[in-house]
C-alpha cells in the first residue's frame, strides 16, 4: 500500500470518529443514549413537529401498527441551515425516516440520520452530506458576494469545529484536561439549564448569526439560545472587567478584518470543547475576514493552560445569506432536559 493510499485511509478514519462525535456534539450530549451501531426505517405520519432549541423533534406514527417513534435532530438554527423551516413538516405527512434507535427500546426514540416525504426522493436531511468537507467558499457564496462583515452569516462545519470535538479535543487536553473529559456526563452539562456553549465552540457550530456594527462596538449573534457578545472597539485592555459565560471582548481593525481579543471567560463545563472544559486562564484570539470569494473567513487560536496544551487553532468558512431572515430562538429549559431522559 502507497504512503498516499495509507495517508487517506488515516484521513478517512479521523473524519469517520470526528462526524460521529460531530452529531453528538450538535445534539448537545453525547450518543451514548443511542445504538450507533444500529439503524432502523420507520414509515408513517407526522404526528408533532416541535421545531424547538436546543432540539428539533419530529414524532412520527409508524404505519402499519400504532406505534409511534420520537426522531431527535439538532437544533432550528443548525436544521434551518440545510433548509427546514417551522413549516418543513405537517401533521398527517407521511415520510421515511431512518435513525440509530434508543438503548432502551421502550422508549421507541431515534437519532435522526436521514428523513424524506414518503412521495418524495430527494431527502430533507442526509448525515452523509450534511458532516462531508464543507463546499468550498466559492460555491457556496455564488449568489451572494458580502462587502462588509455587517449581515446574516451562515457558518459551515469545518477544522474550526472538528479541532473542539473528540478525538482532537481529547488529544489537546492537558491531564487535568483529560481527567475532566473522561468523567464528564451529560446529566452535568450546562445546556440541560439553557447555558450556551462560550466562543470558540458555539462559533463554530453550523447554523446562522448576524454582525452588527455599532457605536463603539461590533454585535455577533446566533439564533439558538438567543447569544449576543458585545465586542469593544473602544476599549484597549481587560482591566476592570467582570468575568461572563462569552468573556470580555475588546476588538481592532486590521486592514478590514476584525481581530477579537477575549479573556475573563467564567469557568464552563464545556468552554473548550465537547466533553473539555475551561478555567479562569482561557484565552482567546479570533479573527473574521472577507475573502475572495465573498464569505467570511473565521480563524481561532485559543489557549488554557489548566485544560489545553499549547494552543488550539481552526478555521471556518462562513456565507452571506441576506436573503435569509435572522430569527432567534430561545432555549426552552423542557426541550432542553427532554434529551436527558432518552
């Protein structure tokens, strides 16, 4: 076997994990709840449709029988961003819906890999495509060219996002890092109380945000969990500032592009990555930038010398969508903790 074909074959492994972990990550725990190992088709009706956040969920009546399976997915803003809308589904569609089903087969749940309308043959959702190499920023930003970061992004998962899940998060923990991630469980995690994920994880995550250039300062917002950090462009140091969930921001322009200084993150189960979590020394150096192509190029370095060694770094591709309407959904504290007891 080539060096080559052995390099690929290492590739292709590493990107098999980091997607599996991927879901889990983006589901807000992780699939321990599920047999990954396992699939199963349910043909039926749609029974609910909660398009809710941190998850959306899809009840579905299977047919023939009456027994009816609750579909887990991700959340609005990850799901708008391939294409699902509060309308995508009514009750009485019928639909093919295929998924990891629950360990605990009373409970009759799955982990949404695929759905389509059962007259249909295109699907509406495909973990095939939705965790491959993102499409390059020239494709996706085709139809809209941004001249200015002010406006509605959508963010592509990337190395930005992979770098903070399993195995790489694992691999960049210090021991005391290591220790925390090998007994973390999801029963702890903050998102089961509505706490969002800090920067750079929640920066990374698919879905939608907005820039907003103000007085001042610039706004970057997401959608899910109804996220808002204030970057100071008026202020030049850290002093006197109060530690915060997304830390305390000062920014600079370099040459267009806006270079964002944080620190003073309070300490998060989660604040370096899935399952990693952070202290009081968490650093971070963020970078947004137009490129050629129109889109936005989002770089990180972070760095947490109780957690991290050395120094994480990643890049996103992010597109202008102006022809999408920035919506913000709150957490709801019952949609959240629902997970917990699949």
């Amino acid at each position: 076997m080539t060096k080559a074909r052995v390099r690929a074959g290492i590739a292709a492994a590493t990107f098999a994990a980091s997607a599996l972990f991927a879901r889990g990550a983006l589901a807000h725990h992780s699939p321990a709840a599920y047999d990954m190992q396992a699939e199963r088709t349910v043909v039926g009706t749609i029974t609910e449709y909660d398009w809710g956040n941190p998850h959306v969920y899809l009840s579905v009546r299977e047919v023939p029988g009456d027994r009816v399976w609750v579909v887990e997915a991700y959340s609005s803003t990850a799901m708008k961003s391939y294409g699902w809308s509060p309308t995508t589904f009514a009750i009485g569609d019928r639909v093919v819906v295929d998924g990891n089903p629950g360990r605990n087969a009373a409970r009759s749940t799955l982990f949404l890999r695929s759905v389509r309308k059962a007259e249909a043959t295109a699907e509406l959702f495909d973990e095939a495509t939705a965790f491959a190499p993102p499409p390059s920023a020239s494709t996706a930003a085709a139809s809209h060219r941004a001249s200015s970061l002010a406006g509605t992004w959508m963010t592509l998962v990337g190395p930005a996002f992979f770098n903070l899940i399993p195995p790489a998060v694992a691999q960049a923990a210090t021991p005391r890092g290591a220790a925390a991630f090998a007994a973390y469980r999801d029963a702890e995690g903050p998102g089961a109380d509505c706490i969002a994920y800090p920067a750079p994880l929640y920066m990374s995550f698919p879905g939608f945000r907005r820039i907003e250039q103000r007085d001042g300062a610039v706004v970057i917002r997401g959608e899910d969990t109804a996220v808002d950090r204030l970057v100071h462009l008026d202020v030049a140091t850290h002093d006197g500032a109060s530690p915060s969930l997304h830390g305390h921001s000062i920014g600079r322009w370099d040459n267009g592009a806006l270079v964002v200084d944080t620190a003073l993150f309070a300490p998060h189960l989660l604040g370096n990555g899935a399952g990693l979590p952070s202290g009081p020394g968490k650093h971070l150096v963020e970078r947004f930038a137009l490129n050629a192509e129109g889109g936005l190029t989002y770089t990180y370095e972070l760095e947490d010398p109780e957690y991290v060694q050395g120094r994480v770094t990643g890049t996103a591709q992010w597109v202008s969508r102006p022809d999408v309407e920035f919506a913000v959904t709150p957490c709801d504290p019952a949609n959240a903790r629902r997970f917990l007891a699949e």
